[in-house]
C-alpha cells in the first residue's frame, strides 16, 4: 500500500488550520493536497490530537502483525489435517 508523503501530525494541522476558519481550498493550496484527499484526511483524522494518531497507527500495526500471524496458523493447521487425513 502506498504511504502518504504527509505524517500524521501534518495532517492534523492541515485540519486544525481548516477548522479555524481559513477555506479549503486555501489550505489544499498551500500544503498541495487536492481536496478530495483533504476530505479522506479529515475522514479518519478529524477531531483527533497528535497522540490519538500515533495511537491509532500502533494499532493498525498491531492488528496487521496479528492477522498475519492468524493467517500463518490457519495455513499450517490445513497442512496438518491434509497430511493426517492420508492413508500411509
């Protein structure tokens, strides 16, 4: 998946600097975002601080590594009803 050039602490300034009064437009100008990218930030990000986002990151990282392993036990427990499932 392709990683956003902008950190989670940008985002959320870009945020905070829209929701402070100053147009959308104006603020996707100056950080060189289009807005519908704005508006999938402000989506996941909105109303949350800096430390809510590095929360969330760890998570998601966390949820991903589990998976992973999830996926990797369900492989080889397959591999072990296959092979017990055979006549010797």
């Amino acid at each position: 998946m392709r990683r956003s050039r902008f950190t989670e602490e940008q985002i959320i300034g870009m945020i905070k600097e829209q929701e402070a009064g100053r147009p959308t437009a104006d603020v996707c100008r100056k950080h060189g975002v289009s807005t519908a990218s704005f508006y999938k930030y402000k989506a996941k990000y909105g109303g949350m601080e800096v430390s809510d986002a590095r929360r969330l990151k760890a998570l998601e990282d966390e949820n991903a590594k589990l998976k992973k392993l999830l996926a990797e036990q369900m492989l080889d427990n397959a591999i072990l009803k296959d092979i017990s499932a055979r006549k010797w």
